[in-house]
C-alpha cells in the first residue's frame, strides 16, 4: 500500500470542518486511515504547523488540541516512524506549557534514552520528571 505524506491543511480542514468541500476531501482520506485503508504520515513539521495554528490562529486550547490530535495519532493507518514520540509529545503538549518543538524534543530524548542538552529551564525540568516517571 502506497503511503501518503499530508500537509497541516489536510489535518486541520479534518479537525475544524471550516470549508465543507475540502473537509469531505480531508474525511474521505482520513477515515480511511482510521481503519487502515490508507497510511499516510503526518510529520514533525506538520503537526508543529497544525498546533501553531489551532493554539495562535483558531484560539483552541492546549487540552483539546491534545485530546483531537491524540484522537487522530491513534488511527491505524498513521504510519509515522516516530509515533511513539509524536504521541507522547501531543500529550505533553496538554499537560505543560512548553511549546510543541520542544515536546518533541523532550519525548525523543526520553523514548530514545537520549540526553537532552537545554538551556531552557522549564523544558529541563519536564525532561527529569519524564526520567523518573516509569516508561511503558
């Protein structure tokens, strides 16, 4: 099965239904990864864009831009290498107040028993308590 890279506008087309027409493209695509009909990827970059815009642009909230993108992360067809981390890093994304990039970077570094070279004392933080907490 051929995988599909989608851009931020196919995500949030998806997720904010704001213009009908491209919405039903988006649904089309998107249910169909819901049960593995399609794989597609969604990258870092992308889902940095998607957050961007909901939090800044749209106003939505950390906590249910979490839950939604969570929601759409747990699709079958979501065929990212790096899921692991991009999940954990959504959920990070509702529980703090650290950007996205930097969830991202605190969830690879953890995941992947990397060691996180930060200036950023917050992000420091988030990282040791990730250390402490028990892994899956």
């Amino acid at each position: 099965m051929e995988k599909k890279l989608v851009d931020a506008n196919v995500v949030l087309r998806y997720l904010l239904r704001d213009d009908e027409e491209l919405f039903k493209l988006s649904f089309d695509l998107l249910e169909n990864v819901k049960i593995g009909k399609e794989i597609i990827e969604i990258t870092e970059s992308v889902l940095a864009e998607c957050v961007y815009v909901l939090l800044k642009l749209y106003g939505i909230d950390r906590i249910t831009i979490a839950e939604k993108l969570g929601e759409l992360f747990s699709y079958k067809g979501i065929g990212n290498p790096d899921k692991d981390d991009l999940v954990e890093a959504i959920k990070m994304l509702g529980q703090t107040q650290l950007s996205i990039v930097d969830c991202i970077l605190c969830a690879k570094a953890v995941n992947r028993g990397m060691v996180l070279f930060t200036f950023d004392e917050e992000l420091k933080s988030e990282y040791k308590k990730k250390l402490q907490t028990p892994q899956r």
